[in-house]
C-alpha cells in the first residue's frame, strides 16, 4: 500500500509501474467524506475519519494506492447546524470526475479508482460521476460501505432512529470509538428518538426540526470494540463487492 | 483558534456565537492544496502540507476556525508526471465557491472566508471565486502567499530555475524539512536548471519536457532552518495583508 | 379530478380559482415514464402506462389536477436495447423543475407538485429537482410506488431476479395487464433469471449482456388480478406518504 | 408504421432490421407539443394534439416510427393564462438533442430523426438541436407545419389577428374539430381582435395584455372540413419538404 | 449622438445624466456584426459595416449612445468558406445579454438597449437574450433591418437566390457601395443562383456546397444609390417599429 | 499583413494558401479590448486603441492576418464609473475559444492565434482560452504587453499609483496622444494618488472608491514621443516573446 500524499512522485510512479503486479494493486482508492455535524460527542470530520479508515482498509488489502481524502461532501439536510460545511451535488461530482479522468490520462494510468464514501448525500453525485468515467472506459466504482447493514443487525444493542437512519448514533459513535477515541466525547450522549413525518424519507427534509442536538438514535451503547466489529465487516464487504470488479480489470 | 474536522458542532457553534469576541475570531481559514509531483526528494502533497502549516498560523494569531484541507488542486502543468491528480479549473472554483456559500448561509455564519492557496494552478480560479463571494456581498481574500519573496530573497543561497517559479526547490524543500522531515528525502535531490524557451511563463506550457525529475533549482542547500524563516515570514506577510480586510469585516 | 391536457385554461383556472376547496385539490400531479424496453411481451411505453395510473387514481382521489404525462426517462441501463430512448439524466431534472417552476409562477399556483415516478433511472434527477423547487419554497415530492414492495411481498408467486430488480417480470407484467390487456403477448413471456456479478446493484451497469430477451424473472405468472391489487396498493401506499406532506400545504 | 410507445422492442428492432425496407421506413417521427393555453373553447393540449395528428400522418405515410409525443413545450409568451406551464427553452433543445443522440447510439439506430413542431416557442431551440444533431452526423430535422400557410390562405374564411399570428383562432379551432371534436367547446368561442403596439413580433411579448380569453382572431368560423383540409395540407407539405431530405438518408 | 469607445467617461455620464433630456436619448445602439464570407466583391465585415451604418442612424435619431459594434457573430452556415469566423450561437447570447446587464446595473443605467443586428445567424441567440433581459426589468430589442424587405421590394433589378436569402447579391453589395466603395470590388462580381433541395431553409445546411464563389444572387447590378435608398429605409423602418418601445421606456 | 475585416474572402484564402510563406504569416492577430473609464481625458476605447494599435504592429511585421478588435473586455473592478460596459470572465473566454476553434477548423486554417491582450481583466479569461486550444492542439498564445514594463521604468516621469497599476496615469495618456491626439483631452488632466488598503492587488476591488476621476497616477506628464517608445517597445517585446512560439508552429 502507498499513500499517495506522503510519497514522492518517483515511488508511486515505480509502485505503478511493477510488471508482475497485480492490477488491483494498481487502484486508487479514494476516500470521499464530509464536514458535517454529528451530535455533540462527535466531531465534523466523522464521514471523512470513517472513510478514511476504510478506505486504508482496502487499500492495505489490495496493496493499492491510497489517495487523500476529500473532507467535504453533500451534506445539505444537514445544514441547519453551524459548523456543517456542504458542497453542492455538483460539485462533488466533478471533484470525482475530475480525478477518475486525471488517473486514466496520467503517463502510468491507476486500473481503476474505487471512491470510498462516508456520507449519504454523495450517495447520488458519485454514482453519476463514476457512470460518466465508466462511459468513458475508465473502470470506478463507489462504495457505500457494502457489509456494514448486516453487520450492524448483528451487533447493534439499540434500535435506529428511523429505517436506514444511522445519524450520530451507537453505530457512529462506536466506530469514531474504535478509529480515534480522543475525538469523541461519551460524556455528552444523549440519545434523541424524533417522531418523523409519513413522507420522511421519501422528500428532502433538513434535519435540524427533528433534533436539537443532531443524535438520531442512542450513542450512550456505542463501545469502540462495537466499532472495531463494524469497521472490521465493512472492509470484509467491501473487498467481498469489489471481487468481481478486480477480475474484470484489464 | 478551533480545528473544525477535529471538533463536534456544537463547540463551533460556541465558538462563532461569543458575543464578546473580535470578528476576526468568526473567520474560517481554508488551506488549499494540489496532489502534485515535486521531484524525488518531496511528497506529492506537499502544497498541501505547505497551506496547512501557513493556514494553522494565521488561525492561531486570529483564534480564527481552520478548515480542512482541500488536497487536490489545479495541477495541469504538471500533469506530465505520474502520481500527480489535477483538478480542473472550474472545480476549483466551485470548491472555494460551495465553501463561502455554505459559510454565509449558516445559521452561525463565519465572519469571512480567508484561503491559503499552495498551488500556482489555483490562484486563477481561487480569484474568480473570492471575486463571485465579496459580490455576494460576503468578504473573502485568498492569499498566495504574501511575504514569501521577500523573505526568499533575503534567505535563498541558490538561484531559482526561472522568475518566479519556486518549484520542489531550495525553498520548498526547506519548508518542508521544517514542517515535517520525515516526509523528505535529501539523498535523492539533485539540482536542475533547465533552458527554457522565450515564451515560458506566458503561454501554458507542461512542465515535464524540461526536467525530467520535477526539481526546478537547487534543493541540495535546503535547511530546515530556512523552511522555518520562510514559513514566519508567510505568516506574518499573510496577517500583514490581512490588517485591513480584518478592519472591513462587520 | 381535472385532466390539464384537454381541458381548457378557463376550466383549469377555475379549478385552481375555488376558495372553499383544500389545498390538496390545488396539487398539480405529472408521471413521469420512460421509453425503455421491457421484454418482447410487454410495450416500450411500459413504465409511462404505469405511472399514469398510479397518477390518476392519485388525481383522483385528492380532486386534484394530472398533468400530461412525460413519455421519456433516464433509462441508461437498458440503453443496449433497440427501441429505448433515453433522456440524459439532467434534462430529466430540468423537465421536472422547469414544470415545477412554471406552476409556481404562474398567476394561478398549484399548492405543490407530485411526481409520480415509473422508471427506476428517474430517481436521482428527480430527487434533485425537487430538492431544489423546495429550496425556492414551492412544495414537491416524487413518488417512486411506495406500497408496491409489501404489495408484492404478499401477492407475488415467483423470485425476483436480483433483489429491487422488478424488470418485465411477473409484476410488471401483471400490472400491464391490469392497465391494458391489448398492449401485452403473454405468449412470448419467458422467465430468465441471469447471474449476476458481485457488484451488480453498486456500480452501474448496462442489462442487455445479462439477458437477450430484456425479461428479468418470470412472467409467465402474471395475472390482471395481481396487476390490480400492485397498482390499487401502489395508490393506497402513495395516498398514505402524502398525508403529512398535504398536511403541510399553505 | 409502428408505434413506439404501444409496441414491444422486439417489435421495433424487427421493423428497424428489415434490410429491404428504403431507409425512410427507419426514420423516427417525434411531435413535440406544449401545454398552453388556446382560449376557453381550446384544450391545452392543442399544440400536442395537432403534432401528434401530423406527425402519424407523415409515419403512415412513409412507414416509419412514430415516437411518443413531447406534451410540453417553450409557451413562455403564454405564461401569464392559468394552466399554461411552460418548458425553457434549454430543456426543449435538451430533450430533442438527448432523444436523437440516443437513436444515433441505439445498436439498431434509427436512419434519421424528423421533428414535428406544434408550438411557435419551440423553433428556436429545435433549431439549435438539430443543428447539433446535423453537425454530429445524425441526420435530422424540424418542421414546422410547411404548406399550412397556403392551405390556409385558400380555406380561411376569417382574417388572422396579427402577420404569422394564428392562436386559437379559425384555424386551429377547426383542425381540433377535426382531431376530436369531443374536446372542444365551440360554443365558447368568441372573436378577439386585438391592438398591438408596433415592436409586436419584433421583441418578446407576453399575450396574455392583449387578450383576456386567449383569443387571437375569430373561431367562430371554424368547421371540421376547414381542418381537414389543413391538417391534409400540412402532412401533405410535410411529405414534399421531405423529399430531398430523404433522398440523402445513407 | 454620442459614441462611446471614442468619449470619455464623464462625457457619457453627462449626456446620461441630462434631466431634460427623452428617455430615449439614453438608449444604448449596439450594433452586431460577423466575419463572413460574401464573395469575392465584399468584405469579410460586411455584416459588421451595415449594422454600424443603420445604428448609427438610429442613434444619431434619437441623440442616443452609440456602442462599439461586435464584429463576430454565429455564420456557422458560412464556415466552409476560408475567412469565415464564427462564434457560438451561446457566446453571440452571452454577449449581449452582459452588455445589457453592464447597461442595467450601472450607476448611471442607459434607459434600455437596441441591438442592431447585421447576421441571420444572430437572430435566434439574440431574441433569447432579449427575452432574458426584458425578464429582468432591462427594456430591449433586437432589430434585424425592418424595413428592407419593402424597400428591396421596390428596387431591387434582380431576383433573390432563394426567398429570404440576400448574401453577397445585389441589395448586400449595393449597401457596400453606399457605405464604403473602396471595399467594393465590383469587377469580380458574378452572379450565382444555385439550385437548392427542397428542405433549404427548413434544416440547417451549409451554404459552400451550393456556390463556390459564396455568391447567391446576382451582384452586377448594385448601385450606389441602390444601397442608399435600402439603408434610408432600413433606419426609417427601424425607427418606426421603435415608436411604441421608447413610448413604453421609463 | 492582411486585415481581415476590410477584405474579401477570396484575398484571405490566397494569403493562406501560398505554399512558400513561412507559417508565421499564416497566424492570426486579435486584439481583444474593453469599453472601460480611463478617467476624463482619454475615451472608453483606450484598452481597443492600444491593443489594435500593437497587434497591427506585430501583423505587419510578420505579414500576417489582423482580425478585428474585441472592443468588449471583463473590466469589472471599473463597473462603478458610468460608461463602462463590462463583459463576465466567461463570455470573454468563450469568444477567445470560439474564434481559436474557428480558426483551427476552416477549410484553410491558420496557423495559430495570438491575442494581443489590452485590458487587465481579460488576463485570467483569456489565458483559460488559450490553456483548452492548446489541449485541443491548436497554438495560441495571450500576450500582456510584453516589453513595456522596462520600456516604462526608462522613459517615465512619474510614479505608479500602485505596483502594476497603470490606469489613465501617464503611460496611457501617452500611447492614446501617440496614437490618435484626437481622442485626448490633455486639458482635463489631473495627478491622482489615492491611498490604498494594505490588501489591494490581493483581493478583488471596485477602483471607483479610490479615485473619483478614474485617474491612477499623474497623466499631465503624458507626451506622444513617450507613447510612440512605449508602443514600439511592447511590438518589439512581443516579437522577441513570439520568437520561440513561431519556431515551434507546424
């Protein structure tokens, strides 16, 4: 594994440039996060930490190119808080766009690039960033953290705050437990169960009517070897997703 | 001065509600990268790595909010080396644009924006954003370094490669030394003057054609004592521009 | 209920005009659909068909005003077949917020627009446009048939092909039965029920190389019954959503 | 002829493989319309409503595709009636490009892509569009209603409002009698005959200040025969524009 | 009359700021140009040199502001010919619509602008940004020689090549000759009528496949006086239609 | 040298097409201007003047194609005095653009474009423009004056108003004198030094808060000889510039 920002350009081009390597080992894996509030006990960065050790996760695995992350993202429901910073969807789209296409027309080309998401409303701009980049013959993928539903049901104490919701709550707090414990505050959980309209979910909402403090659901049961487990099975569910990706590189 | 990747909301939102503090206190400061080759002996980061340490001192003398980081630039002149991602022109702008624009529009809104630019490549879009913010109506300034010539031109003991063109040189290779040298490799530099043609630095010309390396200069005399008065003097140049913008803020 | 395309302006304004009449009755309801193959048993026009009965028996039951339905979506993925006509997915926002956008403006307002959406590919553009219209105050949602999943949970005999993967196969076919009879040859029905790579579901991908026919599932088992009791739920289902979004109209 | 919407695609790629067919048989006929207001006694569908009875007489005639008809349109000169809602004219040059561009990519591409234009605000952005078409070597074209003009001159019994101003007057009035008289109110109808200031048709003009009704001319001379004339007429002229560009389909 | 790129500043603010003065005395007349073809016995600006003569008669009419004229226009239909170049039909837009804005948002704001228009491709760029800045409160009008039909009616000696089709003919080459005979080359005048399909005029086409010379019509008969007459009649027909436009100017 | 504007089509074919001309007599030449204040003794063209009046030298000396002058130019920091008439960035890149790819694209290309820039705002636009031609492998290059720098440290008399700022002081009073004393009114000139915040030239700013004439600097100095050496030192600066760029044209 080589990170890209601490590595000279001489490395990464000799890392690249291995004949007997394998063309996984020739991805970049790019880590896209957010700056955006969750709750009291976490900070900013928490999509951007989680994604970031994920995506090193991968990365490790497969021996490939770790990027640096992209700390912002689209995170407009959450605008209501101070401190969120949200890019607008188009831009995240061409953030991504602009480095798929900069990977294939370098001199030695990564074989492909898998982005790394830590934030719901990126959801849609890098899906249509990297169908444009498949279009254009590029191999990407963005992962939305593939394992980690099912490894939530199995290891989760508390229930979510809504289906598919998992806001500053047990799952969140217990995996910035496990990356960096000196970044969370246990001390100031509170767990927060809003009563949502019929139609949450289906239109955009902000989220700050439904939770002053920004926890959606019950952070006080998260410990960082929940964490631990969780990050753990994203990684496993990542590289399990992306098997079939690998076999198809040139 | 307040980390904001590092911090939970509601501590930013302390931070930016005090009513007692200086306008220069609600300030968000945006250091601003590239991924980017800067020969053998440097890290592909280190425009980014450069603009964070600028960036950290001007919200320490402030007590202003650092924002991360954003480590990709415009880079396109160097897009000739592998392991260099260039973002495009427009994409930078939109970054800077989407970040002002979220800062006016928070409930708690910043002061105002300032960027630490690291990237030749992005002074021009950076421009025409901070241009698009102040019609807004919400103050802004990016800064390319301010004081930085000045201070080179007194601690520089090798000539650079062309006017104005400072590049994995004895300059950035000592500041990089000072911020952190384990990211150096001082056996590998070599120095490198190459000829250039009359019109370089008028039209846009690659950069690879004319060192094959990326050293543009002498990074052999670099010292970590020269990174440190270059990286001051930046400092201090930046608050020295800022004196009167901070005055205009409301 | 009020069909805009063939009625006069003076009877629609009339309609909006009525001030003892609720809010809901004001709602401008559009289906959107698409031109995307759906087997040899089943027409191009299919997802259109759908959406502009799920639309009316909305229309209908809130008294409201149904637009003409938009006969074009995104349909990327089905692309590989002769006869699909895909919109880009940005003209497919723009139609719906240029549509959302008119009604606001005009001197007879709707109270909001439901989009009742047939065509998987719609989603995300959809979502964006309203995301915007009600960033410009003017109240929006897009339906994607909720209440068909339980529906067909409880009434279907045959596995779908790939999980949310409903494509021309028992459902779509008995709903088109349901609708119109004429439009369907049940005789070509052939269930195909193709593998799938690891990252199907993920990263986009064209269907035609996963089966020639563009059937995905089983036909063979639809009925008009099951048709009517799918689209009854789906309007049931969608009536329910829009409780407290109609709730919420000034 | 064959009908997309209504139609199987294994219908349409049996149609379009037929490789002793002329390639005129291959062309897709696409009407595009508007939802804009036509008087108390004229559905708002009437520009689609009209496009939609040429357009199947020029696929009849040349035993083409008929798409499915576009129901909005750039009416922005119509915004100020209750009911009209109005395309921009970016989104109208939007849809047609996507829609040509997607029979080009087809794997059974369709031999070229003729317009049939029903509304006056779409001929500028049609325009546009199937220039891009052309200069992207799809062949393509938009009508709009050639030889209605001299049909008109001999049949109309009443004198237009203004040069070139033919809006819900005996013309159109007479040929929706023709289409389907079930959908017009004849007894509604009442002449308008409008003063305009003298820059009318040179500069943009909303017409809702110069006609309350919507009226522009007399209706009340409209006969069903007058339409079937008109309507034969335009096909007819469709038909004989047409000759010279189906003679350079490849 | 005042024109701009040859006064300063303050003189323009002065004449602006004449509180006796009619509103339209502070419209700004922006003539609009092209660098095309029109055969061997015209200049390349030709389409440049009418706009600015029949501009500056409308200014010098009505004491107005006369701007400098935009010698690029959208000739894409003329781009076979070396010589020709042309703009984007987006760009010709663009232009315009800033100037207007320029005019709007000044402290001093001209009281609506006049573009007179000397390229048929213009027209449709041009009406769009008339319509956008008439949106925005901005009075304007796009002119496109009213009044030379009539005229070219009662003098022209010879046939045009095709109906509404004047380029490098008699009436072009007779305006030169008025304007600026020593751009004239009256010795290569030859006359061309080609013979064009059925769908001229309707689809967009390339005009060098049917005259080499890029003649089209017959150009030995201009005269001098021929020229003065159309353009008398084009600033008197222009100044007719703009009677009920400056009645309406603030 | 051939100007463009003032001649037919046929003349600029043959210029092109001579087989035993070096190919810098094939370049193109565009002066690209701005209607922008230069205080109350110089017009709102001076930017036009200038450029026209240095690109006709640099035409002439290498016999080449002098376009016409883009009399328009991004000058919005003069937005604030009346008369000023400013374009947006991009407009002003697009015209550079199209102009670039309709010279690289007509039947007899020319060899190149050189845009001889006279206004500081087009600066960043147009370097963009040149940047996209040359990826689209079509040489370009902007010029700012080279060579007039050191020609005014040697012949002026009086200060800058601020580094780099050269704005109706006495070096643009004297290329306007040297040009056309017509278009000068040397009576009301008047030395203005204003005091500037310690950020300008870092953040963008309206110029009309600082001077109420639009003079920067002290034009009384101004004389014809000292614009005739400053004009014929940028033509020779942009020769000597354009050295290597023309070595390198195909």
């Amino acid at each position: 594994m080589i990170e890209a920002e601490r590595t000279p350009w001489t490395d990464v081009a000799g890392h690249l440039g291995r004949t007997d390597a394998p063309p996984a080992s020739r991805l970049a894996v790019l880590p896209f996060g957010a700056l955006e509030q969750h709750g009291p006990q976490l900070p900013l960065g928490t999509d951007t930490f989680q994604a970031v050790h994920v995506a090193r996760g991968i990365a490790l695995a497969l021996d490939a190119v770790l990027l640096p992350a992209v700390p912002y993202g689209d995170t407009w429901n959450n605008a209501g808080y101070p401190g969120t910073v949200s890019l607008s969807a188009s831009t995240v789209a061409a953030i991504a766009l602009d480095i798929g296409r900069a990977l294939a027309a370098s001199p030695a080309p990564a074989s492909g690039l898998v982005v790394v998401n830590g934030d719901w409303g990126n959801r849609t701009p890098l899906y249509g960033a990297v169908r444009t980049l498949l279009q254009e013959g590029f191999p990407a993928i963005a992962l939305d953290y593939p394992g980690l539903d099912a490894a939530a049901a199995a290891v989760r104490t508390t229930q979510s705050a809504a289906p598919g919701l998992n806001h500053a709550d047990e799952l969140e707090t217990s995996m910035m437990l496990a990356i960096d414990d000196t970044l969370v505050h246990p001390e100031r959980a509170v767990a927060v169960y809003p009563s949502f309209p019929g139609d949450f979910g289906t239109t955009p909402m902000q989220l700050h009517p439904f939770s002053p403090s920004g926890v959606f659901g019950d952070p006080t049961a998260a410990t960082a070897e929940t964490g631990h487990r969780l990050l753990d099975a994203t990684v496993a569910g990542s590289l399990t997703v992306l098997t079939d990706f690998l076999a198809r590189l040139p």
